[in-house]
C-alpha cells in the first residue's frame, strides 16, 4: 500500500532520454517519489538524469550499473522499480526485480517474446507483486472511456480496424541501440508500432486468430516499413500500416468500424471520436485527463485502481508480433495464431 505521508522509493531502472521524459513529469507531483539509487551504464545518461534531480533541488542518487547488485544492496530500501531500458532486457530485469520483493512500472514492449512474456505473468503471480505496462492508450482516459462503451455494447459488432502510425523514426534512431535486433526485438512496428498495435488490440477487444505482414527495411539492419493484414476471432478484418521512413513529423490514425459506431483516433489517447449510425459528423469524447503513469502505479498499488496496463496487455501485442514477423519471414504467407 502507498503511505500518505512517505513517497514511495522507486530504483529508476535506466536514465536515457525516456526516463528523464518520465522524471520531468514527476518531480511536480504531491507524489513525487523518493529515488534512492538508479540503474544505468552510460555516465553521459546518469549526468543528465542527475541534473534534473540537481535543478529540481534533490538528492543524487547513487548510480549502481549492476542490477543484481542493486538489488542485494538496496532492496530494503525500495518499494518499486521503474524500468525503461532497451528491450532486450525488460525480463530479467522484471523478474529479478519482482523476486526482490518490488512492485514494477515498465515501458513498452514489455518483452522480446511470448516465452518471456508468460515468464512474468508467472513471476508476478508468484510473487504477488504488481506489474504495470505503461501503454499509453491503455492508461488514456479515452480510450478506457471507449472501451467501457464497447464492453456495454454501444457500438455494436465490430467489422474491422484501420490504422497508421508514421514518423521518421528510420533515421532518427541510425546508429542507436534500436537498430540492433538482438537488443530491439525489432524494427519501427515493434518498436514505436507497438503503440498502434496495442492500441488496435484495445478497440478490437477480441482474440487475434490470423495475420500476414510484409516488411520492408529500407537498408537498414530492422524493419522501417510494414504491412499486416489480420483478422479476429469474429471475423473482423485489421490493418495496420507503419512508416517510420515520413519526411515529416510523428502521427497515428486509427478507425474502428463496428455495427453500429465508428471510433476516430490516434495510438496514444490524445484524441478520439465517435461517430453513431446516422450522425454526419464524428463527437469527440473528451473525459478529464488520466494521470501520469506514475500516479496511476502509485493507484494500482493502493489498491483504488484496476491496474489498467496489465501484463496480459504486453502478451497479447508480442504474441500478434511473432504472427507478423514470421509471416513477413516467410515472404507474406498468412499465420495462424
């Protein structure tokens, strides 16, 4: 449980540029938490890190590179973790995380594989400890909004889904820890696409049973372009197209058709529409603003929040990624899930 009186004392599990994005919008809360120690290899990540901390009139952490050692050393002094590091290591560092007695905050992806994803169901069922996947339409109070509608069958039947996501993410990332497979897992779907396909999984609330993808690297070592073709355990028929080659800025959109309703939006909750059968223009549905990942954690661990980016969120996009990647493996063929 949170203390009302104590902040919690999270390891900040890596300190590049999203865990400052992260720390930049937590050092204004009530709940700001106590960083007792962090976790990060590169000198030049943890200096820039610490000097949020230093603006912002706060203690510096020790910087301790070595998880296993973090946690042998400091665990009694921690109540969570808050890992966002390259992907390849989210499992262990969740596992061991976990079986040191933390609860965990995670960035997407949440694993490489569906074996490593069903490693930490088990680990967090294990343990009892939460784990929470900071999927950003998951935790948006629109798309919680839209699903609930969904779920009390407001829209009726869902016939099929269309989304793009496009950025110049190719690149932008040339020479860095994401295009290097063994670290990644992937290229531009996998990586940022990851926010499209849970997003997708979201509206569709429904099992994936087929998909078929063509991938296109653009010269380079992982995948910058692809197409999947998928269709749902009802019938409803997906696609997704991701372009992380645009000349220009980052952009989503995603349309759900069901019977009944059409819902307009992006990948991460920022904007959403609904239009009902025989209206002429979409309505936006615009509920107050979800707080920060962070608060939402903190609500989860209270126990006042269902926690809304479980580990079964992470599970269900990496096992449409194997579908996809093998099917574009194979030049197309289509996969059965």
């Amino acid at each position: 449980m949170t203390s009302t009186t104590q902040p919690v004392r999270v390891a900040m599990i890596g300190c590049g540029g999203f865990a400052r994005h992260h720390l930049r919008r937590m050092l204004p809360l009530p709940s700001r938490p106590a960083i007792p120690v962090v976790s990060e290899p590169s000198p030049a990540a943890y200096a820039e890190f610490a000097r949020l901390l230093e603006d912002a009139g706060l203690p510096l952490p020790p910087n301790q590179p070595d998880l296993t050692r973090l946690l042998a050393d400091y665990a009694g002094e921690l109540d969570a973790a808050f890992i966002i590091t390259p992907h390849a290591f989210h499992h262990d560092q969740v596992v061991a995380s976990l079986e040191a007695g933390l609860d965990v905050l995670m960035e997407k992806p949440m694993t490489m594989n569906v074996r490593e994803a069903q490693s930490l169901i088990e680990t967090r069922d294990r343990t009892g400890h939460v784990l929470m996947v900071a999927f950003p339409a998951s935790l948006s109070a629109r798309y919680r909004a839209a699903i609930a509608m969904r779920q009390a069958g407001e829209f009726g039947h869902l016939m099929g889904i269309s989304a793009t996501l496009w950025e110049g993410w190719g690149p932008m990332n040339a020479g860095t820890w994401r295009h290097v497979p063994e670290i990644s897992g992937g290229g531009y779907l996998f990586d940022a696409g990851a926010h499209m396909v849970n997003a997708v999984a979201e509206l569709a609330g429904e099992d994936f049973v087929e998909a078929a993808a063509w991938f296109n690297n653009n010269g380079r070592a992982v995948e910058t372009r692809a197409t999947v073709m998928c269709r749902t355990i009802s019938g409803a028929l997906v696609t997704m197209h991701a372009m992380g080659e645009a000349s220009h800025t980052v952009g989503a959109d995603l349309h759900a058709f069901y019977s009944e309703a059409t819902i307009h939006a992006d990948a991460w909750g920022r904007r959403m529409a609904i239009q009902r059968r025989g209206e002429t223009t979409p309505q936006p549905l615009d509920p107050p603003d979800a707080p920060i990942p962070w608060e939402q954690f903190l609500a989860v661990r209270a126990g006042t929040l269902p926690n809304p980016g479980p580990a079964e969120n992470g599970l269900r996009v990496v096992r449409l990624w194997e579908a996809i990647s093998a099917s574009a493996a194979a030049g197309g063929r289509p996969v059965k899930m």
